[in-house]
C-alpha cells in the first residue's frame, strides 16, 4: 500500500484498514503488526477501534462475560420497552367497546406514543453523550415501570387518561431506539458489530412482533390492565439487573490509533507507536464491582449540551444519514402497521379472531425476523468481508450494502402474498406467512439502516441513532394517523403495494451510494458542517 494508496483511501470518514493483509509501505506494514488483532478465528482481522493499552476500564478491553451481560441488559431493555409499543393490538376490540371509541381513534393512542419517542429522543440523549449511558438505561427504565402502571390503571378509566398515559410512556421510553447501538459501538469492534446490531433490530422487532401475541393470551384471560400490571413486573426486573450489571460504557480516554489522518503512513509507524509505550508506562487501576454502580458523573467537560441537541438536526444535512433514516423509518412502520389492522382485518368475517388468535398471528412475523437476522448479519458480514479482502484489508460501509436487494424483494414479495391472499380471503394461514415473508425484509432494512450509519460516522453513534429514531417516530406516526382509514377506502391489496413500493424504490437508491458513497462521505468530511454551524 503506497502512501498515495493510503491518503486517498483515509480520508473518508468510516473507511478502516480491517484486515492486516500486507503493505508495500514498509513504516505502515511494520505499524499494523505491532498493533492488536482478533484472537479468535481469522487473526489477520484488527481490531478497529483499537482498545486502550493502559486502562483496564476502557469497555474494549472488559471480558466477553462483562460484555454479553450489558449487551442483554440493553437488548432486554429494547425488548420490553418496544413490547410496551404495541401491546394494544391485541385488545383493541376491549378498548374500544370500554372507551366507545373507533379502531382508528384507538390508533391515535398509538401515535401518541411514537411522536414522543421522537421529541424526547432529542432530549435524553444529549445527556448519553455528557453524562454517561447508565444514568439515562436507569432513569428511562424506571420511568418505564411508572407509564406501565399509569396505563394499567387508566385502561379501566376513560380515553383521555389513557391517551396521555401513552404520550408519557413514549417519552420515557424512547431511548430503546438510540442508546443501545450507541452502547454496542462502545463495547464492541468492528467485525462484530454486524451481527449484535442484527440481534438488537431483532429485540425492537421482536418486541413489536411478541408483545401482541403475549398481550393476546394476557387480554383474554385477565383483561388489557394487567397486560400493562406484567410489563411491570418484567421491566422492574431488568431494573435491577441493570444497577448490579451494567456500568458506564461511555469512554473519553486515550486509545492507539490505526492510521492517525493527520499523520503520513512513516510518521504514524513511528511516533504513534512512541504514544502506544508512554501509555504502558502509565497503568490506570481497575475499578471494583461497587465503584462501577455509581449512578451519576460529573459529566464530560469537553461536551456542550446545547450543541449535543443541535447536532442531529445537522446531520439532515449528511445524505448517508438521511438515506439511512429513511430505510430504517419505513422498514419498521411495518411492524406499526400490523399492530394497528390485525383487529381491524381479522376480527369480521370470514377469519373471526378473537385475541388470543390476534396475539398469534404475531407468531409469523417474529420467525420472519429471525431470519432477517441471519441475512443482515452474520450473512451481511460475510458479504461486506468478502468485498474487504478483495480491496487489499480496506472496509467501506458501502460493503454492506448488496444485502439491500435481497431486503427489497423480500419486503416486495411478502406485501404481496399478504394483500393478494387476503383481498381472495383465502385460509388464515396465507396472510399470516404473506406477513413472515414481509418481516424478513422489515428486519433486514431496519438493521442495514442502522449499520450503515453507524460505519460511516461511528464517532458520532448517539447523534446519528437520534436522527434516525426521531424520523423513524414522524414516519410510524404519519401511520397510525391514516392507515385504518387508508385501508377501509382503498383495500388491503392497493395500499400494502403502495407502501412496498416507497420501500422498494428507497432500497434501490443503495445503488448511487454503493458506486458514489466514498465521494459522498469524502464531500461530507469536507464541508465540516459541524465546524460551520459552530458546533464541533
């Protein structure tokens, strides 16, 4: 790799050297095998960030066991808040006969709780960036268990009560949906955050998909107040499981860089390492259990709150984060748009649900999921380290993006089984796999969404996953202001199609940006629209 080779590929935000494949730089061939690799499997795989060489604490350098339980925590944490979401489906005819409301005034509810999610996105998070991940998982989860409550009780009330009930709930917890890949971006390298973002979609999506179908069997037997009194139960559970096993994870100190940008390849394989040996030098003590229960910090005094809030309304102004809000956006709608017509279309006749069968049609969807896992991780991985190896080592975010294909069809083909065999009213069992089919492609977009963003500006994880929630919340709550209606007008056929064809038509923008997307992020670096706004 010749020095020309080197700062044409660097400049880019996201590009990485991954695999330690050799170079004709003989300064920068030297620097990359002093530097750590993978362990496990492939050893010529870096690991991209490098961890701290002195300080036990970086999350980096925590244990496998360490990190797999904050990970479950954060993912048990999606989960139930993203099961709170949809939790309605199942006893939308309970509700509406208990508050004389219609299925799309119920819908509202709803809606009420996505645009929440939204607005305070853009309020917690800033505090994830000043003061830590820990006190915002804590703070939401405990305002959780209180909005569950609230509902629980309000269910037996009236409509208004239980309408803000909802608001409230999708204030507290709308963190689900921006903090835990932030989180994943903290503990873990390069080559595995594929797969962990993939098993994170599959926690919201899971959620969304399992939540109707445990609410069903709740609703039937005990009523809609304690599908809301058992979400309690759980979400106080991991509460506590979080306090005792999740720390801090944000981490502001030093770590060896791989190719620092502002340094040519021979400065970078000399005095970058220099910096690596003052670091061992200077050992940093690890903390015990108790120190890492602290609840609260003094904050990053490098960090400006106004600006941590202003600087996702900046990043509309990046087309790789817009393009990947809106992949996200529409693939998870879908999910909302099957919680808010299950009741509607297969409570009447000929199919005659009552909850419990509401709640299992939910089934479909979830085993859907599992397989758009696979495709977007460990397949996408696959996929992305094959175009690595074959670029000398050198990965582009852009490398992942095939996989948007197979996303596009399934997404495509599934929304047309489900109106084509629901429109002829054929068996139960043709719409519900129409609606597994369709989920494949929901999970394979939310996690491409997700993934690409995150590759291009890794640095700014929290900023970027608020946009993308924010725009996700607008586009789910444009739904469920119109989509019960939308159907009773037009016929499940036309507006399924409709809405697969918007997806379709964003997924197969991927093609400009598999061909220009280095120049784009090259464009963006350029600009610096942080450093001209005032807000680097």
């Amino acid at each position: 790799m010749s020095r020309e080779y080197e700062a044409e590929h660097f400049r880019a935000p996201g590009t990485e050297i991954l695999f330690d494949e050799g170079s004709s730089d003989v300064g920068l061939s030297d620097r990359l095998h002093q530097l750590k690799h993978r362990t496990k499997g492939d050893s010529r795989v870096l690991l991209v960030p490098q961890p701290s060489t002195n300080n036990p604490n970086d999350p980096l350098n925590w244990s496998t066991t360490k990190k797999s339980l904050a990970f479950f925590n954060g993912c048990w944490y999606a989960f139930m808040g993203a099961i709170t979401g949809p939790i309605m489906a199942a006893g939308m005819n309970q509700l509406s006969k208990s508050f004389g409301k219609t299925m799309q005034q119920l819908t509202y509810a709803n809606g009420a709780c996505l645009i929440n999610q939204g607005v305070w996105n853009c309020i917690w998070m800033p505090f994830a960036v000043k003061y830590g991940r820990r006190p915002i998982y804590l703070a939401s989860t405990f305002l959780m268990i209180l909005a569950c409550i609230w509902l629980a009780i309000a269910s037996n009330k009236d409509y208004t009560t239980f309408i803000v009930g909802r608001a409230f709930l999708g204030a507290w917890e709308a963190p689900i949906e921006s903090i835990v890949p932030s989180t994943v971006t903290d503990m873990f390298f390069l080559h595995n955050r594929g797969e962990l973002v993939a098993i994170y979609g599959l926690a919201v999506l899971g959620g969304n998909e399992l939540g109707p179908m445990f609410s069903g069997f709740i609703v039937q037997a005990l009523g809609m107040d304690w599908a809301f009194w058992i979400v309690a139960i759980f979400i106080a559970a991991n509460l506590v499981c979080m306090f005792c096993f999740m720390p801090e994870t944000k981490f502001t100190g030093p770590r060896p860089q791989i190719l620092p940008p502002s340094r040519s390849a021979s400065e970078s394989s000399t005095k970058g390492l220099e910096e690596i040996s003052v670091d061992e030098l200077q050992p940093v003590p690890k903390k015990s259990w108790l120190e890492e229960l602290k609840f609260w910090s003094r904050g990053d005094p490098n960090v400006n709150l106004l600006h941590v809030f202003l600087r996702p309304f900046v990043l509309m102004a990046y087309p790789t984060v817009v393009w990947s809000c809106f992949v996200y956006g529409l693939a998870l709608s879908w999910n909302v748009i099957l919680g808010a017509i299950v009741a509607q279309l297969f409570t009447p006749p000929p199919y005659g649900f009552n909850s419990n069968a509401q709640g299992l049609f939910f089934l479909s969807p979830f085993v859907g999921s599992l397989f758009g896992v696979y495709f977007s991780g460990p397949c996408g991985d696959w996929i992305a380290n094959f175009f690595t190896k074959h670029n000398r080592g050198i990965r582009e975010p852009e490398m992942r993006l095939p996989t948007c294909l197979a996303a596009a069809f399934f997404t495509f083909f599934g929304a047309l089984w489900f109106g084509l065999s629901y429109e002829h009213q054929m068996h139960w069992a043709m719409p519900v796999v129409g609606a597994g089919i369709l989920s494949v492609g929901s999970q394979m977009g939310t996690t491409l969404g997700m993934n690409y963003a995150l590759d291009c500006h890794q640095e700014l994880s929290v900023e970027i996953m608020v946009t993308i929630a924010a725009l996700k919340s607008c586009i789910a709550w444009i739904w469920t202001w119109v989509i019960n209606d939308f159907i009773t007008t037009c016929g499940v056929l036309s507006v399924f199609m409709t809405v697969a064809a918007i997806n379709v038509a964003i997924y197969l923008i991927y093609i400009p940006f598999y061909y220009r997307g280095k120049q784009i992020r090259l464009w963006v670096h350029q600009k610096n629209f942080f450093q001209a706004a005032g807000l680097a």
